[in-house]
C-alpha cells in the first residue's frame, strides 16, 4: 500500500480526495454524468433516492471541485445543464475499482451467487 513509512502527505493526499468526495451520492451523481450532460431533473430521475435539496448541495460542492461545471443557456426559461470535467474525468478508475469491489462484497457480505450489471 502507500503507507511507506507512514507519510503524513499521504494521509492528507487521502484525506483532501475523502473531503472532496464524501457522502453517498457524489459517486453516484458523477457516475451518472460520465455518460454524457445532464439537466437536473435527469440527474433527479438517474439518481433513486436523492431529493432535490440534497442533489442541489452536492451538485453545488462538485462544481466547487472542478469534478462537474455547471452551463446556463440563454433560452427562456433558462436550461442548466451539468457536465463531468476532465478532473472528474480522473476518477473513471476509481469507480470502475469500486464497482468491482462492491460486487465482490456483496457476494461476501450478503452471500448471493453472480451479479450481473443492473442487479441492485
């Protein structure tokens, strides 16, 4: 692992990506994007379980992390529409690496045989 000798930059280098993608549905919402843009109620919809207020926060944080920018267009009414950035970009591995490591604990966990893409 990265715990060479017990870095304290390591640990703040772990610490500042934990503090830029905390709680449940950063991931999520970024996972969500990197498909392509997104207005906000699509994001409502693609994301089960998050209200409007907390989609609305954590919409607001990304952007505050260059992980997604946020484009208002000039009709009327407005159009906002949310787009992962290269920075956000970045992540792809780490949720690839999550995905598969979710996968393997739930088997783990819950003890169900295979899963395949879509199961929850």
């Amino acid at each position: 692992m990265l715990n060479k000798g017990g870095c304290p930059k390591t640990m703040l280098s772990i610490r500042d990506a934990l503090e830029a993608l905390e709680g449940r549905w950063k991931l999520l919402i970024l996972f969500s994007l990197s498909d392509g843009p997104k207005r906000f109620g699509q994001l409502a919809k693609a994301i089960l379980g998050i209200t409007d207020k907390t989609l609305s926060a954590e919409l607001k944080r990304l952007e505050t992390n260059k992980l997604i920018e946020r484009t208002v267009h000039a009709t009327f009414p407005p159009t906002v529409v949310y787009n992962i950035t290269e920075h956000g970009r970045s992540l792809e591995g780490v949720l690839e690496g999550l995905h598969y490591w979710g996968l393997a604990h739930r088997q783990i966990v819950i003890g169900k045989g295979k899963f395949h893409e879509g199961e929850q």
